[in-house]
C-alpha cells in the first residue's frame, strides 16, 4: 500500500526520533513528510512505532493511504519524485 505520512511536532528530540524512525519504512519527500510503500505488516508496524515516539497530548501526525488509482494520480511541481515500487529481487 501506498501511504503518505505528515507530521508537526514541536521537540526537535521527539522530532529528530521519529524521522531516523519513519526512514527505516519510507522515503522523506519533504520536511517532516515521507511517502511508504508498505505491506499490511509493516504498515501496522509503523503505526506502532510512531505511537510509541509522539506525545500525544502536543504533537500532530497523519497517515493517508491512497488507492493504486490515487497515487498515480499525484502531481509533482518541483524538484523530486513520487516514490516507485520497493525493487524486489527474487533469489
């Protein structure tokens, strides 16, 4: 799945955590913005993971999944590009 992660948290500690966190699940296209492409596991997973970093009671964090239709909908002004397919090499 394709999952699009947003966040605003005010403590550069917590802040600087869930970045190195969120880089072990996706690619950073933007301050405090990863795109994922994820399985069902690992998007539970990273769930988990932020739960376990934020403060909830101060910070702001938002997962968004979008549909195969969604994504390749996206449009891109500017410098980047959309995350692709993890390459996956079958042995």
């Amino acid at each position: 799945m394709f999952v699009i992660v947003i966040y605003d948290i005010p403590d550069n500690k917590r802040r600087t955590r869930l970045f190195k966190a969120l880089k072990g699940f996706g690619t950073p296209v933007q301050f405090s913005a990863f795109e994922c492409i994820l399985t069902d596991k690992h998007f539970r997973e990273m769930q988990e993971v932020i739960r376990n970093i934020i403060d909830c009671s101060k910070d702001k964090c938002r997962i968004y999944t979008l549909c195969n239709g969604c994504r390749v909908s996206i449009k891109n002004v500017g410098t980047g590009e959309v995350v692709k397919d993890r390459n996956v090499i079958i042995v």
